[in-house]
C-alpha cells in the first residue's frame, strides 16, 4: 500500500475515532454490497488474541475468527458505515468467546 494512502486511512480512522481495522473492514463492506447487491453481509475475520496463561507452554499460534454482521441499508455515507461497523466490532469483541 502506498505511504500516502497508509497515512491517510489512518488520519480518517483517527478523526472518525475508529481503529484502522473498522475502516478497512467498513471500506470491504461497502465493496462487497456494491458487487453482491446486498445489504446485510457477514464477514469474518481472523483475529490473535491473548491466552489464559495455562496455555502459554503450548506451541503454536491460536487463531479465532470473529464474525460480525453489517447492516448497510438505506443507503448510508461512509462515514455512518464507519459508525455501524464500530459498533458491530465492539459487540463483538465483547461476545468474542461465544461460537456460532
């Protein structure tokens, strides 16, 4: 990804006070709608995260996978998107534990 591109993702991310993973994952979104048609769109996404220390002499790396749902009808701006996919994000990173 060019530097300029990199920086400018990330000065949006900052100003609408979301990470640089929501924006991404909001610009995928709108991307898939537009090719697919469709409105509501599942996407799930690998994620690392920390282990109960009992499991810290195990090898290997544990990889989860979050699924989060978007809501993209009525036609939001980006910066809405943005907000909905905060939103389905922090929900499920509080929820990471439940399986689907």
């Amino acid at each position: 990804m060019p530097l300029a591109l990199s920086k400018a993702l990330n000065t949006l991310s900052q100003r609408e006070g979301v990470t640089l993973f929501m924006t991404l994952a909001a610009a995928l979104n709108v991307l898939l709608a537009r090719y697919t048609g469709q409105d509501r769109l599942w996407c799930w996404y690998s994620y690392c995260q920390s282990h109960p220390p009992e499991l810290e002499r195990l090898i290997g790396c544990f990889i989860n996978t979050l699924a989060l749902r978007t809501d993209l009808s009525g036609n939001p701006d980006f910066r809405e998107v943005l907000k909905r996919v905060q939103q389905v994000a922090l929900e499920g990173y509080a929820h990471q534990e439940v399986a689907l």
